[in-house]
C-alpha cells in the first residue's frame, strides 16, 4: 500500500517506539506463486516465513518505511479469506511465545517477540472481500479484549480498509464481519473502494502515537461513585464505559500526567 510509508514516518515523527508485521488470511497452502516460503499458507505467522526478509520492523530500525512496505508485498493469497483466524493463531501459543512453530516443516517461523505484553496492539486489515473464519465475530472479540489481560480490552484496536458501503467492481461483497470487529474494538473503517487511504493512516498513527485517554478500572463501581483527579485535581471531563469497564477522557491528560481513579466498588462487581 502506497500510503504506508506515510504511516510510519508519522509514527518515528511522534516517537512511538512500535513493531511492525504482516501476515495474510491464508490458512492453507495457496499455490507456488505465493512468496515467503508458505505458498501462501501463513497460518498466523509472520511474513516471510523463510526469513528472507526481518519479519517485523521496529521504529527504530533504519528504512524502516521502506522495509514496511517490502513485508506488505505478499502477493495474491488465499481464495477463501480468514483473516480473522489467522489474527487469532498469530497471537496464541505456540506462535506468539516460540521462535518455531512446531507444526510446520519450516524453521524458526514463530512470532516470538513480535508482541510485547505492554504495548498497545493496533491490528490493520486490508482486504477485498470479508471475513470466513469460523467462529462469531463477538468470539474473536473477546479474544482479543483479553489478550493485554483483564480489564485492559481498549488496548487493541482493529483498524480496517475493507468493502463497505454501496461497493465497486473491484471488490467483493460488504466486509460486515470486519465491520463489526472494528466497531466493537472502537477502531477506524475505510471502504476498499476509496480514492486514497492516506487519511485513515493518518488517523491510526494519530492515535498510536497520542497520550492514553482510557483507564481500565479493576472492579465494577458502584453508580456515581466515581470521581476522578489528574495531577490530584478533580475533573469532570470524562464517562464510564459499561462495556470495556474504563474511564475515558473527552480530551486525555497531558502525557506523564498521574491519573487517579477513586470509587465504590459495586455489589458482586467482579473485573470483566
């Protein structure tokens, strides 16, 4: 994708310290015309599998715009997309915590530190047609709202370039799988057919690289107990989320800033 770059350069501007990777909805070997040493059939894993290129990009890295973009040419994959299986397995063990993934011939072709357990994980799909996964999109959901631990579902997003709207020739049938994910993550949707991308990217760097603006409480509080202080002054600017059980600013704190969170604890309110 030609705005990626601009993605990037964006990120290294705002000094987000990020790792960058690809993988692809491929399940299965797709064919020898696939690059990467998978066929195609990347399963969760990094792209390239043979190692032919780093398999993620680290904002520090030099080029690193340029390298993003070479790990984003994976050629035509699957003909049955699952993307969002393929998210799933790209996160579980044995995968995201092993060097090689101990199922497939290839060596050294696990994600082993690619995610960091305190890092936010911002999850960009880019596709012409939807999600076939097996499994509902609320299940994957929840998958992913539990991957950063209890009570910290806000810190993965699922961003999306998918068919949406009316549509056009060159793209398959409304994404509303991917569409819901990304309304349930609270992420940004951009319909395949659109004349440029370059500001949805902008958006999810903006967003990458912008001070926190949700605080997860660790039990459910009870109605209008909750009062909140940033730097020790109390402040009205903010909402409970039910759903994620957060705080959330209307504008976040400045960065550094100490946010306390003080309430009752409801009856029976157990962490989500």
């Amino acid at each position: 994708m030609a705005a990626l770059p601009a993605l990037v350069a964006g990120l290294q501007q705002r000094g987000v310290d990020f790792h960058l990777g690809v993988t692809t909805p491929g399940l299965l070997p797709a064919g020898p015309g696939c690059p990467g040493g998978a066929a195609g059939g990347e399963a969760g894993r990094l792209f390239p599998v043979d190692g032919s290129l780093p398999r993620w990009v680290a904002g520090r890295t030099a080029d690193a715009a340029g390298k993003v973009q070479r790990l984003a040419q994976v050629g035509r994959r699957a003909q049955v997309e699952r993307g969002m299986e393929a998210l799933q397995r790209a996160l579980s063990p044995p995968l995201v915590d092993g060097a090689d993934d101990p199922r497939t011939p290839q060596p050294l072709d696990g994600n082993a530190g690619f995610l960091r357990p305190d890092a936010s994980l911002a999850v960009l799909v880019v596709s012409d047609e939807d999600d076939h996964s097996p499994g509902t999109v609320e299940g994957h959901a929840r998958f992913l709202a539990g991957l950063k631990g209890a009570g910290k579902g806000a810190r993965t997003v699922v961003h999306a370039v998918v068919p949406a709207g009316a549509g056009c020739a060159t793209a398959g049938r409304t994404g509303g799988r991917w569409e819901a994910l990304v309304q349930r993550t609270l992420g940004e949707l951009l319909a395949a057919c659109a004349p440029d991308c370059a500001p949805l990217m902008a958006r999810v760097g903006a967003r990458a690289g912008a001070p926190a603006d949700r605080f997860p409480l660790s039990y459910r509080p009870a109605p209008a107990s909750v009062e909140v202080r940033v730097e020790g002054r109390v402040t009205q600017g903010f909402r409970c989320d039910p759903v994620f059980n957060e705080v959330i600013f209307g504008a976040p704190p400045p960065q550094g800033s100490r946010v306390e969170v003080r309430y009752d604890r409801a009856c029976g309110g157990a962490a989500p």
